[in-house]
C-alpha cells in the first residue's frame, strides 16, 4: 500500500509539474515545449556511455523529468535507485528485469510506448539490445545509482 501510495503522490506531482508549466496557449511564457530536435544531450555524469537531455528540473535536486539514451548492446547490472520513477519508453525496446543479479533469461521486453513504474530502492538491471534506446523517467529526486555488487559501478 506504501508504493502505491508513493506512487500516486510522485503522479499527481509530475502532473502538477507539467500542468503549472505548460498550456496549450500560454500568455505567460511559462511553457516547456521541446522539439526532439532541440534537445539537449549531455554525456552522463553517472554512468558512462549514456547520454541524457533534462526536460524539466534537476535530477539531483527534485522533481525532474528527463530522457536517456542508451546504446546498442547495453548493460547495466543490477543496482537501484532512492526515489520512485515512471519511465516511459520513447524509442527502441528496452529489457529490464528485478532481482539483485543480471538474469538475461529473465529481461522483460517493453518496446516504444511501454511505460512502467519503478518504486523506490528496488533492485533491477536493464538491457539494450540491437537497437539504441531512448526512455524517458520522471522522479523526484535527488536521485542515484546504487549498485548491488559495488564492483560493478563504472570506474572513471
């Protein structure tokens, strides 16, 4: 009951967020409106190899909604992260899976258009396969990834 609770509040914010900001026609010049071709990337400060374009807020601060691209042949071990996420994916198919130990046979595939929900501190892992992937999470941070198996947090 705690998650979905959790997870009802993270909605009604991300949607609180998005709706006090953007409006069809708005005089006050408060809207966000990105253009795929506008966005932003920036190599990512957490995990080497991704890249990320921020839409609304700062992840490392609070509310915040943000796309991911991740590469080809991609992997990341199993970890987990502090707040609670929506992610929507936006491109490609991307596997995840649940457990404290990448399981290949068990990645679940979500192709463009799939979304889920990750609650808070629950230990997962994710997959690209022949295809980029882009997803788009909303959370309220500040967020991190906290890695099972320390051994597996990229060395830079």
């Amino acid at each position: 009951m705690k998650t979905v609770y959790r997870m009802t509040l993270l909605a009604t914010l991300m949607l609180g967020l998005i709706a006090g900001g953007v409006s069809a026609a708005d005089p006050s010049g408060s809207s966000v409106m990105i253009t795929p071709d506008k966005l932003d990337w920036k190599p990512s400060t957490r995990t080497p190899g991704l890249e990320n374009a921020d839409l609304i807020g700062n992840s490392a601060k609070g509310a915040y909604v943000q796309r991911v691209k991740f590469p080809a042949n991609f992997k990341i071990q199993a970890h987990a992260h502090p707040e609670d996420r929506t992610y929507t994916i936006i491109s490609g198919t991307w596997y995840v899976g649940w457990s404290e130990k990448f399981d290949e046979t068990a990645l679940k595939a979500l192709p463009a258009g799939s979304f889920y929900t990750e609650p808070a501190n629950v230990a997962h892992y994710v997959a690209t396969k022949d295809e980029p992937v882009v997803v788009q999470i909303n959370g309220a941070g500040a967020t991190a990834v906290n890695y099972v198996d320390p051994a597996h947090a990229p060395r830079r």
